[in-house]
C-alpha cells in the first residue's frame, strides 16, 4: 500500500474507502473475465527499511564438521525424493513473518500443498463413529487417562475427544490424498467455532507409537509405524530458541531424558577481560567476555565457564601473559567504585542471586579474542553462559562490536498496534 502524505486531498480514510470497493468489485465480477483500477493520486512517498544487523551470511556460519555431513545427506535426499508441507489455511494466525516464501522453500526441496480447514472439517464429519471408537480405545489400551466431565462448554467430554479422534483420522487422510511429508493444523479461525482443539490430534501425529488409520476404502495403513511430523505456522520459520526431538522409535520413559534439544548455533567473538578462580582454587573457573559498543566503550557482556577439569588448568598458562600490567588502563578497572554499578553491570558486581558468591576477578589485558557460542540475548549481554569454541588471534579485539550478533527481531504488539 502506498504511504500517505496528508498533504494530499485523498484522505487514509477515503483510500480504504477505495480498496474495500476494489475488492468488492473483484469478487462480484472475478467470474466475468473484466479488469477493473482504481483512480488513485497518493504517490509512494518513501521507502521501508528495516535493521539487518541480526542477519548474519551463511558462509560465516559455525556449523560443525558433523552436522555439514547428516545436512548435506538430508539435502540430497530431499532433492531426489522432495518433500510437501500440507498447510491448513496458511497465515490464518497471522504470523506471516514466519512463512517460508515459496521461492526460497522450492531450491530445498520442499513444497508447499495449500490445504483448507473447511476441507479438513467436512472430511471429518465423514469418519464413522466406529473408527473413532476405535482410536479412543487404543489411547485407553496403551495407559492414556482422560479426566471427563459432562458440560460441554466447561469440561472435557467424550464426545469432545470422539471428534478430535475424527480430526485425527482425517488429517492423516488427506495428508495421503495430497502425498504429504508433514502437516500444519492451523487452530484458528475455522476450526475454532466447529471441533474442538486440535492438541490431542497435533501429539498423535508426532509419534510413530499412533493409532492406526487406514485410507477411506480400507486397503491400506497409513504412514505405518511413521510420524507424520506436525508444525504449526509460527514454526515454519521464526526465530526459534531450539527444537525438542527424539529418535523416531522412542517412547516416554519416566525419569529418563530421551528427548534432545537441537539449538540454533550463534556464535560471537568476545574479547577476553579478565577472568574468575575456580571455586577449587588454582585453575580458571571462567572467561570474562566483552564487547565493544557505539562509543567505544568495553561491555562485560557474560561469561564462558563450562570447562573440564584439564582444560581449566591448562587455561592458567593460556591466560598469564595477558596478566602483565593488565590493571593499567583497563577499561574495567573502575569496577570496585559502587557508582560505577549503577551505569552498567560490571563484572565486580554483587550477585544478584547469591550476595555471599564470591565474584572477585583477575583482569587480563583486552588482547585475547575467542568464539563462543550463544543461544540468544537479554538487553546488552547474553543470556545464558556462552560456550567455548576456540581462540581468534587473528581477530582485532577493537573489531569485536556488538554489530556482528545475530539475535531474532522482536515486536512489542502494543507498540505494532499503536503505530500510526
């Protein structure tokens, strides 16, 4: 849409006026073959730009030897077999900043087949209630308990769980009708108003241990002893923390983790400012790590801590010619002033979670840059402690700014929805 200059005698109001009668239009005369334009006098008086300094080039990423080789297996698979993602009633939940653009999507090998909840509604209507019946006895043969109520609006009941059983079984069709690899349900707008929610059916169909189903005409099982994975829209391609997996044979063992969580890999160089003793004494218990801001001004921005035992003590002779005459101009050496706290957090900071923890620190000259791994940021500094990946000697320690994070853009809703 183009911007509008309130110099102009064509009104924001007007010009919705306009493209409420354009649409109008196209519906009632879409079967006739006609065009129709609408007269306009608003010129595009600028451009958008957006901050990119969380997109970060794909061939400076970090990805072990490893993982290139079960990617690059995974690539070549799905370029010679393909794969379709069966999307119910794509951007109905309005997160279109996390959809995949067909023309980015297509070079994978992944497509997209643009499937309808109405589709999936009536196709459900069409499940017997023996099958249904079935599903719901195989939930209660392998330990699944329902706690059922009678008022339909307040609990939930067995019809609820019937009809959600009818979900299942049609999804799973048309998912087969449509050669699907993997499905979306979006719950949203009409879904909502005619089945209940769709989390029972979503759980099911993640797990190859799922109650058959069998195609309409009975001949065949599908997806036997297979997942068929589900996704919802804000996972096709948002900025997500991670991904919970598990091998596609395993089941749920009480107080076992067999579940694995996959993070994205961001990674940083940090200059090293000083350091912490280990709790034990006599080895490094961790890295202090900054970066440079607009000012030029070093931020303590978190610490590298997770080390083995050897590799600590092999860090104390890492570190020593870095002690030489590090307090002299440090950029971190106004730490023990109580004011200085109150600008920013210093790493001679009182814990905020334990006051008697011990924060004292060694300070380093800021010569030494190392990678680390991140998972994401809070304000200035990261959030969790960051991984060890290796030294930079080749890095300019003035060079490592905060420009160079990669961090998924947030939106204040409020803020979206109070613009203009």
């Amino acid at each position: 849409m183009a911007r509008i200059n309130q110099s102009n005698c064509v009104s924001v109001t007007r010009r919705r006026e306009l493209e409420l009668l354009l649409l109008l239009s196209v519906v009632l005369l879409g079967g006739c073959g006609k065009s129709i334009s609408v007269p306009s006098t608003v010129p595009v008086t600028g451009v958008v730009k957006h901050k990119t300094p969380h997109v970060k080039p794909l061939a400076k990423a970090a990805v072990p030897p490893r993982a290139q080789s079960v990617a690059k297996k995974i690539a070549a698979d799905l370029t010679r077999r393909k794969a379709i993602m069966g999307v119910f009633d794509e951007g109905c939940m309005g997160m279109f900043n996390a959809i995949i653009p067909d023309h980015l999507l297509h070079p994978t090998g992944v497509f997209k087949e643009r499937l309808s909840q109405s589709a999936l509604y009536y196709a459900s209507t069409q499940v017997s209630d023996r099958e249904a019946r079935e599903i719901y006895r195989w939930y209660t043969d392998h330990g699944m308990r329902f706690q059922i109520g009678h008022n339909e609006e307040r609990d939930l009941t067995e019809n609820q769980i019937l009809e959600q059983c009818k979900m299942y079984i049609a999804a799973m069709r048309i998912a087969d009708d449509f050669g699907c690899a993997t499905i979306g349900i979006q719950y949203q707008q009409g879904l909502k108003d005619l089945l209940p929610a769709s989390d029972l059916v979503e759980g099911t169909l993640n797990d190859s241990a799922r109650p058959p189903v069998r195609s309409a005409d009975g001949t065949r099982e599908l997806y036997a002893g297979e997942p068929l994975p589900h996704f919802n829209e804000v996972d096709e391609c948002a900025g997500l923390d991670g991904l919970i997996a598990k091998p596609g044979d395993g089941v749920y063992e009480p107080g076992v983790r067999t579940l694995y969580k996959i993070k994205h890999d961001r990674t940083a160089d940090c200059v090293v400012a000083g350091f912490r003793w280990h709790k034990s004494g006599g080895v490094i218990g961790s890295l202090l790590l900054g970066l440079y801001d607009e000012s030029g001004g070093l931020q303590h921005v978190g610490v590298s801590a997770s080390f083995p035992m050897k590799r600590r003590a092999e860090l104390v002779a890492e570190l020593e010619p870095y002690r030489t005459d590090a307090i002299e101009n440090h950029p971190w050496a106004e730490w023990a002033i109580a004011e200085a706290h109150e600008a920013g957090r210093l790493p001679g900071a009182v814990s905020r979670w334990n006051a008697k923890k011990d924060l004292s620190w060694q300070p380093l000259r800021p010569e030494l840059v190392v990678e680390v791994a991140y998972d994401h940021m809070q304000g200035n500094r990261f959030r969790h402690t960051a991984q060890f990946r290796r030294w930079r000697p080749d890095r300019d320690p003035r060079s490592c700014t905060y420009d160079q994070l990669e961090e998924p853009v947030n939106y204040d809703l409020a803020d979206v929805l109070g613009a203009g």
